[in-house]
C-alpha cells in the first residue's frame, strides 16, 4: 500500500534532543519536512523511516525542507548524500530548500550545493 502523507514522527536522541520529521506525498513527490536536530542521535532512524517511504518505486523527487533544522552534523550530510545516491540511481532528483545559513555552509562544505533550491524572499 502506498503513503499518502502526511504524517509528523519525533524522533528522540540520546541527549533528548528531538528531530522533528513530517512526510508529505503528491503525486511522485515526497516532500519531507524536519526540524530541530539532524545528528548522530537520530540520523540512523530518520534514514530507516525515509528509506521505508523510499520502497515504493513510483517516488521520482524527494524535497527536504529543511526550514526549521537548527544543527546538522556529519550525520546529517550522510543522510542527504545517501538519499541523493538512491534517488540518482532510480533516476529521480531531490532538493532541499529552506536551509538557514548554518545548515547552507555545511551543505556546500559536502559539495551539495547543486541541490540547494533558493526560496524567493
């Protein structure tokens, strides 16, 4: 059965840090919303629920928006990089808009930078 979206899931590091995680489906595109938190303490679950959503082939463009991400380590690099490999590989495309700037330099500092998406202000 597919997704339909929308659906909000916390996810809880260690520290009880939280990263907030919503998921949107229209049509072939996912959009996946976070907030607070994208580190080590929560980035394998994130992965493993996004990847879930992911089984269903028909899903040509992950957007995340990334408005209200306060922190992003390496962890979260990881996860953006490995969900931009699995989407090149189906033949799809993702994006992430809304980085603020702290989250925006490490993006470009990985070499994500072709996938950021200017929001008009």
């Amino acid at each position: 059965m597919a997704y339909k979206g929308p659906y909000k899931r916390p996810q809880m590091g260690r520290k009880g840090n939280c990263m907030e995680q919503q998921t949107l489906r229209k049509g072939t595109q996912l959009t996946v919303t976070l907030g607070g938190e994208l580190d080590h303490h929560n980035a394998a679950s994130l992965r493993q629920s996004i990847d879930a959503l992911l089984q269903d082939k028909s899903i040509t463009e992950l957007v995340f928006d990334m408005k209200t991400v306060t922190f992003m380590d390496s962890s979260g690099i990881g996860l953006l990089l490995g969900r931009y490999r699995l989407m090149t590989e189906r033949g799809g495309k993702l994006s992430i808009h809304g980085a603020n700037r702290y989250v925006e330099r490490m993006i470009k500092m990985a070499g994500l930078s072709p996938l950021l998406q200017k929001q008009a202000r």
